[in-house]
C-alpha cells in the first residue's frame, strides 16, 4: 500500500512526488509514455538536448520559484527572442520597434503609434463580432494580415471571421527595440535538458513507464491511499458530460548536415498556405556549435480522443462544461486532479511548479497556503 499513487510523470506530478517522499511518503509514479518528464521531455540527438514536444523556456519573475528550480539544474542564459516569416519578410517578435520599422519604415515610437491608430481609424470597427475584427481593431490591418491572421487560423483551424472575438482580448505591442518574448525577470534553459530535473524530483519513487491507468484502474487504485491525477478529468469520469475540448500538435524532426539551418531557435511562420506554425532548431537553446543539427516543424492538429491533447479550448462552453466536473472532483475523498488536464487550464512551468507545491502543502503540511515553505525543503 503505497501512500500515493501519482497518475503522470510530468513536471506537476515530479514535484508533488519529490515533496512527498521528503516528508516520508511512498509513491508509486506511472505514466502511459515510455519515459518521464511529459511534455517537458528532452533528449539527446547528435549531443543536442532535443525538446520532444515543443520548445519550452523557463521564465518567471517570481524569485523564489526561480531559485527552486535552479536546484536541480543548472540554466544558461537564453532568452527568448523568436522571428516571424511571412512568406519572404522578417519580422520580430512580440510586435516591437524592430517590427514597425521593417514593416513600415517608421524609427520612432510615435511614429509607429500614429500608423497603428491610423489603421484602427480607418477600419471603423466599434464592436468586433469576431476575432479578425477584434485584432484589426487593436493592431490595425497590417499587422493582422502579416502576423495575426495566418497563424491564428493554423492554431485554432478556423478561419479568424469564425472565432470569437474574446479570444484575442490584448496583443502586446511593445514601442521599444527590445526583441525580448518575456516581460519576466528570470528565463533560460537548463544544461543537459529537462528530463534530468524530473528524474531527480523522481528519485526514491517506485516508477513504472508504459502504464496506462485506465487499463489498470482497479488495481492502481487498491494500491494507494490517495491518487494524485493529472490527467484528463473527463476520461477519468468516463466523460459523464461529455468530453472536453482540446487542440493537439503533431511535430516533425528530422537532423540535418548543416551546423546552423535558421539562425534562430523559434521561427514562426504566420502564412497559412504553410501547413506548420514554427520550426525549432534546438540546438540554438544551449548555443550549440557541433557539426550537425535537430529541426522539428510543429503542426496544429484537431484532437481527438486517443491522441495526446496539448491545450484545453477554455471558451465559455468548455470552461462551463469542466466546471461540472470539478464540482464532482471537489467531492471526492482521495482523489486530487492536477496539472494542465487535471484542472484543465494552460499553465506554463512556472505556475505547474507553483500548482503543484500548494498541492504538496495541503496535503504534507494540512495547509495549502503554506506552498512557499516548500521551496527550500
């Protein structure tokens, strides 16, 4: 009897493990992929820490959580600074002074200011009913067509006049010629990848990989006292109400013989006759300089049960929709959902870390606020 069963071995389900075992606890850790760390996983390819789901940067401002995890690895310091193509242009991201001045020939911010109101005058759109409307009305047309449009739609794959508009709720337009992604005081990317971080938040659990929960429900159940699950919570209720809704990726690698194929580690490409919407070159996360290097394309794909959902489509009639399942989950004795699927949320690292010490708190301390304690244990 195992104190706690922990369903998935990704970052929230690693670091509520770590604590438990501190304090004493036995866990038994499982997840249906055949390696830890979920979406998080990195490994390496031609000595290149390959990002097997997508490119992840650590980034947060919150001091405390930064020290934390620098714990258990050692991070360089990259920052973050991805480029859009738009069929044969360049432009920087977020929209920025360097992004105003290719696309329009302006230097100054005013300048810029002046084109961008402009554009919104001249569009006359009072009340967006859609996000195509609601963008132009926030950034104006060219931006919208060159940066918004294409990119959205591959994302969401709906055409943008069919998406609500409170979808886009602010694009952040910065009127400096700072190419930084992040506001966020603290960011890099760990040396040597971030699989090792979850197998030393992992060490002292018993582990089993290539375990489904579902196929073994009855049996994983009876060996813990209380399961941690991170997971989909509709699948774990047997979609009583139907299921959730989720956008999937498909990505793509491939190695190449050239020692640097972009320039860059991201390169958005907003044009929507391009199937993908980014390529990473993964070896630009850690400066690489060897001989070869690891690309993959990212495709947005519609999920569908079976496949591996990435994002939770938190509109109105989802967001209602898990509501009811969580009212369920709040009744129940020794089950605890958690994570991306578990609480059906989008969480970068940072807030996955955070999440998962106030479920440690609450249940090793008897008191969720205390998370921050947590942090130097």
């Amino acid at each position: 009897m195992y104190d706690y069963l922990i369903v998935g071995a990704g970052l929230f389900g690693a670091v509520f493990a770590h604590h438990a075992t501190a304090h004493g606890k036995t866990c038994l850790v499982i997840d249906k992929r055949g390696h830890i760390a979920g979406n998080i996983y990195t490994e390496p390819v031609e000595g290149i820490q390959v990002h097997r789901y997508g490119a992840h940067i650590f980034h947060t401002s919150d001091k405390g959580i930064w020290d934390y995890i620098n714990r258990f690895a050692s991070f360089n310091r990259y920052t973050n600074e991805p480029v859009a193509r738009y069929k044969d242009e360049v432009y920087n991201l977020p929209f920025n002074m360097n992004t105003f001045s290719r696309m329009w020939g302006v230097f100054t911010p005013e300048e810029a200011k002046q084109k961008i109101a402009e554009q919104i005058r001249e569009a006359g759109i009072t009340e967006p009913k859609n996000l195509e409307e609601q963008a132009i009305s926030l950034v104006g047309y060219d931006i919208y067509e060159k940066l918004v449009k294409g990119y959205t739609e591959k994302q969401w794959g709906k055409r943008a006049c069919d998406l609500p508009a409170f979808i886009i709720r602010r694009l952040p337009v910065r009127f400096t010629y700072d190419n930084n992604y992040f506001n966020d005081r603290y960011q890099g990317i760990p040396e040597g990848g971030y699989t090792a971080i979850a197998r030393q938040m992992l060490a002292g659990c018993d582990l089993r990989l290539d375990c489904d929960f579902f196929d073994h429900r009855e049996e994983l159940t009876a060996c813990a006292r209380t399961i941690i699950f991170t997971g989909m919570i509709d699948e774990f209720y047997d979609y009583r109400f139907g299921a959730l809704e989720y956008r999937s990726l498909r990505f793509e690698s491939e190695t190449l013989d050239t020692d640097n194929y972009q320039g860059n580690a991201v390169v958005n490409y907003t044009e929507y006759e391009i199937p993908y919407t980014r390529i990473i070159e993964h070896k630009h996360f850690e400066f690489g300089t060897g001989p070869k290097t690891v690309i993959t394309r990212e495709y947005p794909a519609v999920w569908k049960p079976g496949d591996q959902p990435y994002y939770p489509i938190n509109d109105e009639k989802n967001n209602a929709l898990y509501a009811r399942y969580k009212a369920l989950a709040e009744g129940e004795q020794s089950v605890i959902f958690g994570g991306r699927l578990g609480m059906y949320q989008y969480f970068d690292m940072h807030k996955v870390i955070e999440a998962a010490l106030r479920c440690a708190a609450g249940q090793l301390l008897g008191e969720e606020r205390e998370w921050q304690s947590l942090l130097s244990q």
